[in-house]
RNA sequence: GCCCCCGUAGCUCAGCUGGAUAGAGCAUCGGACUUCUAAUCCGAAUGUCGCAGGUUCGAAUCCUGCCGGGGGCACCA
C-alpha cells in the first residue's frame, strides 16, 4: 500500500458510508490532484457521483463526505473545502507528508515497482526487420518503445521476453543474395533488388562469386543480421530470443500447424491453393496458406510461429508492429481463435510511422532504394539518450515529424538533458553532504518549519509514481514515463530554487531536505531508465 | 469504395475509459550568473482543442456526419 491507496482507501470507504444503502461503484471514486496548487493537495470528485443518486446538492454532499474524512484520518487531514461544482479538496498535514516520505523511502530502490502474486508471463515481439539492410528511424522507434515497455512490465512484475522474429526464409532473402552476387560479378543489381551501399560489404566479393545462391543467400541475411544486432547493442535493446523463420520450415513446425489446422477442420482447397477460413473467426475474408504453385505464403509461417510461442506458455503475446501492418490484425487474431485460443492474449501495438522532414532526397524509412535515414545515423547525431527520450516521449499511435536537421541543432535543447541536470544536480547535493550525512539524515525524518509549497509539491509528484507506472504498464504507454520524468525534474528544479538543502538551520531541515532530494535522485535515476537512457551523477 | 491512426499555442507534442480557469518543450520578448551545477531560473505573450450536430448538470475527452493528413485493403514480404 503507497500513501496514495491508504489515502484512496479512505475516501471510497466515507463514500460507501455517505452513501449508505445507493450503489456506488468503487473504481468511479477518484482521488485526483487538483488543476491549481491552492485548490488543495488531493480532491475527489465523490461528491459528484453521489449527489444525483442520493437526490442532494453535491456541495452538501461534499459536506458530509468531509465529515466522515475528518474523523477516519484524523491528523492526517488539515482541513477540507468544498469547491466548483461539488468538488471535496483536501488539505493533508505536514505529519501525512512525513509519513509519506518515510513511506517512499522505505522501498528503496524498490519505488514504483510491483510484485504480482501469480506473476503472468508476457513475450513482446518488436523490431523484427528483415535481415536484408540496415535498420531505419522507424524501426528505432519500435525498438526504443518495445524495450521500453518491457522494462516497464518487468519493474511492474511480469516475466518479460524480448523477442525478435527473423524473417531469414523467403524471396527477400533470395533477392538481398543475387544482390550480393551482382555486385560480386560487376553486373547491375536487379530494379527489385537490393542497392544500398551495405551490400557490397556483406560477404566478400570472391567468396560471393564461389557460394550457391542459397548458402550465398543465407551468409549475406546472417552478416546483415549481425549489423542490426550491433546497431540494436548500441541503442541499448538486447533480445531474450532471436527467432529465425527459417526454423520453422526446417523442424517441420510449418506442416505441423497446418496439420493440425486441417484437423480442426479450418482450412479448405480452392482454385488449386490451400486457405484457411479466417473469415470464421472475424477476418473479412479468406486467406491463402499454400499458394497454388505450392509455396508457403508468409502468413504461414505466422501462423507457425504463433503455435510455437503458445507452446511456451504465455499469458500474454504483445505484438509490436508498424502502421503498415494494421491491416493484418484481423487475420492473426482470427488465427488465434483457428487454433483454440483466445484471441485477447494475443496483443497488437501498431507503431504509426516516423515522418523525415529537411533532409533532401532521404526518407525516414522506404526500403531498398537505400536512401533511408538509418538507425546508426540517429544515434551519430543526436546520440542514445536524446534520441530514444525524442521517440519515446510520444505517443505510439501518433505520427511523429521528425526534422533532422533541427534535432542535430536542438540535440542541446531535448528535454531528456534538462532531466538529466536535475539529476546530476541532486547528484552533486549529496554527494557534497556525504554518505554519513545522507545516512543518518533517513533514520529520523521531521522537519522543525514548516513544509514549504514547493517540498510539497515535489513530493507530491514523486508519490504519483506508482500510479504512473501503473498506467504506463496497462495501456502499454511509456510515453507517460517520459512525460511524467521531465514534470518530475521541473518539480525538482522548483524545490531546488526555493528550499536550500545544504547548511540549513536547524539540522533537521537539513536532514529533511537531503532525505526529499535523495527520494527525488532515485525516482529519476529510475524513471530514466525504464526508458532506456542513463541518469549521470555529472555533467 | 471499405478499414485503422491522427488533426490541441508559431513549431513538435501531452492531456482523450467525461469534471474546476486546456498544458509542456522549443521558438519570441523582457529580466536574473562571486550558484547546494546558469545544460538553470523569473516574468510576458500565444488557442474557433479541424468543422457541424448529438448525449450530459458538465465534452478537447463519448456518439454521428463531414473536411484535411498518414497508412492499409494480394495465391508480395
């Protein structure tokens, strides 16, 4: 229990006994944080919901709600006030705020996160590019969100696997080796081809004029598998499992499922090619399994590679996608349901695209032509922090411009440096105090002023964490991280420039201050790095 | 034609399972550095929340239609 669900308990209990024999449901009661300071620390909006179904005034209402508080929290509450509408405001006492702290402080390194009893298991597959070229800005921000969320999920207790699909079978593997070979022999590269400069270092141009296709194919799919590694290593992402499509053919895995689809009585034959009746399970039509000319479709091996990740237990399979592939939602949902499972644990999160602005003749992301802004140029520029703060400080389904030029010259002005310096300024406080003086700073928590506005208000904000982080994990939001980091760090700054830690008399202002900023220090080292960029003691 | 996402300050975007005077960053203007780190702070200015209806005591938020932008509608991947 944080100080916030103690707080929250509260209230919905007075509601249940304001409200005596009407119905309230208990989620409605909210316990909120008021748009102005001096409206009060917390308000609810109880009042609002009771009124109508108790057939009173909602101030009146509000009046007896605030009785009811006044004796359940007794010295926690300072006073109570009726505002707007129907509005209860609280005024919670500088001991409540004491406790708080004492609270947030206890769960150390801990703050914010979760246990799950029964912890569920949650496998989030993104990125997943085509090992034939580099990765682009798109697949950064795939890659900067699904890492994100899963550090999210995992502080929030779920067993989390990262995983990466590789698309290592197929025409476009076949392609990306006659592209290699070409070049080997000096020939032109096919129009469909692959024209990128990165082709020409893929296998070396003697081995690629002795290899087979194939074993050619396959060396150039797995060197270029090797850069995206690398580039992912290098923005911080690292897979639990890379999972080859390829495999899938090879262990029989394919037929298998396709088998077992026929079993149920799924698919059927028509005009020479195998399809399974997707449209059965909500699909708007039919899709074809096995060609007519007896190739495996795509969407084949999908369907393999979703039967194999059932087979591991899952409670949840989150899928990370971009824009482009909304439109097969319905169908891998439908497989779900084909195969006798449940459809809502399979999870799409469709990525809308990165639009490149200012950068003549390059796009952000379409493939082959080679003139794409990669993922190794993002972080050239701009650098791991700035540019992982830049993507995820959006929301997933909004499309997001993105001008180059400007975020090399504004790489100074990102946001994620303004966190970091509250950071390395905190950083620098204590370490000036020194350890002995932080450590026993925690052992008796009381300050002999009064709280100022701003200790409060930052206190406040680092309590609101928790729910945050909640939030963030449920509706797979880690942009809220984001946002939630940088209004912390502004909180911080306003403390900062109202309260002196350092020498304050009496001591255990002193005391005080050090143990508010050491709660702060953490909870920012923290939320950064569930985004993936690092906090420094410097800078 | 059908489906998905978006449209909020000059720009980039939060806020969207209904609440009080709609926010942040950047940009602009005017101030503050012998600092517990000025990568900072203080102040000013900036809005038909795309448009039109509807539901509600209350709508940026929910519903419908329209307009604009992006994406998708293969026996391609």
């Amino acid at each position: 229990m944080t100080p916030l669900d103690t707080l929250h308990d509260a209230i919905r209990a007075a509601t249940a006994a304001v409200a005596g024999e009407v119905e309230v449901t208990p989620e409605s009661v909210k316990l909120e944080v008021p748009p102005r300071a001096e409206l009060g620390d917390y308000s609810t909006n109880a009042p609002l919901l009771l009124a109508p179904r108790l057939g009173a005034p909602a101030r009146e209402v509000a009046q007896r709600l605030a009785g009811e508080l006044a004796a359940s929290l007794g010295g926690a509450l300072e006073r109570t006030e009726v505002a707007g509408p129907g509005f209860l405001n609280l005024y919670l006492s500088d001991g409540w705020y004491v406790e708080a702290l004492a609270s947030v402080l206890s769960a150390n390194e801990r703050f914010g996160a979760a246990t799950l009893k029964a912890p569920r298991a949650v496998d989030v597959e993104f990125v997943s590019a085509n090992p034939t070229g580099p990765l682009h800005i798109g697949h950064a921000r795939q890659a900067a969100y699904g890492d994100a969320l899963s550090r999210i999920l995992a502080y929030r207790g779920y067993e989390v696997t990262r995983e990466y699909y590789i698309n290592d079978y197929g025409s476009q593997v076949t392609k990306l080796g006659e592209s290699v070979r070409a070049l080997a022999l000096g020939e032109p590269v096919a129009p469909d081809g692959y024209h990128g400069d990165y082709v020409d270092g893929l296998v070396p141009a003697e081995r690629a004029r002795e290899l087979d296709l194939e074993t050619l194919a396959r060396e150039a799919c797995d060197a270029c598998l090797a850069l995206i590694r690398a580039s992912l290593e290098r923005f911080g992402v690292r897979f639990d499992v890379w999972f080859s499509e390829r495999s899938l053919h090879e262990t029989g895995a394919v037929e298998r499922v396709l088998d077992a689809l026929g079993a149920r009585g799924e698919t059927y034959t028509n005009d020479g090619a195998l399809w399974l009746r997707t449209s059965a399970h909500g699909d708007d039509k039919d899709r074809v399994l096995v060609r007519s000319s007896g190739e495996h479709t795509y969407f084949t091996s999908d369907i393999a590679y979703l039967e194999d990740k059932r087979s591991r237990g899952y409670d949840r399979l989150v899928y990370v996608w971009g824009a482009d592939h909304h439109g097969y939602i319905a169908r891998m949902k439908a497989v779900c349901g084909a195969l006798g499972g449940d459809p809502d644990a399979l999870e799409i999160v469709i990525q809308q695209f990165v639009h490149l602005l200012g950068v003549e003749g390059r796009t952000a992301m379409s493939k082959r032509e080679g003139e794409y802004v990669t993922l190794d140029e993002l972080v050239d520029e701009v650098g791991v922090d700035a540019a992982r703060f830049f993507l995820l400080a959006r929301s997933h389904d909004t499309t997001v411009d993105l001008d180059l030029d400007l975020a090399v010259r504004e790489t100074a002005e990102n946001p994620v440096y303004y966190v970091q310096y509250a950071h390395a300024r905190i950083a620098s406080i204590l370490a000036r105090a020194g350890s002995d003086r932080v450590a026993a700073a925690l052992v008796a928590l009381a300050p002999v002023e009064p709280l100022h506005a701003s200790e409060r208000a930052l206190l406040r904000r680092l309590l609101a964490f928790p729910g945050e982080l909640a939030e963030a994990a449920e509706r797979r939001a880690p942009h809220r991280v984001a946002s939630y980091a940088l209004e912390l760090a502004q909180e911080f700054t306003a403390f900062y420039r109202d309260c002196h830690v350092l020498g304050v008399e009496p001591r255990a202002t002193e005391s005080w201050r050090l143990a508010l900023s050491l709660a702060a220090r953490r909870t920012i080292a923290r939320a950064l790095d569930l985004l993936g960029v690092s906090a420094p003691a410097q800078m």
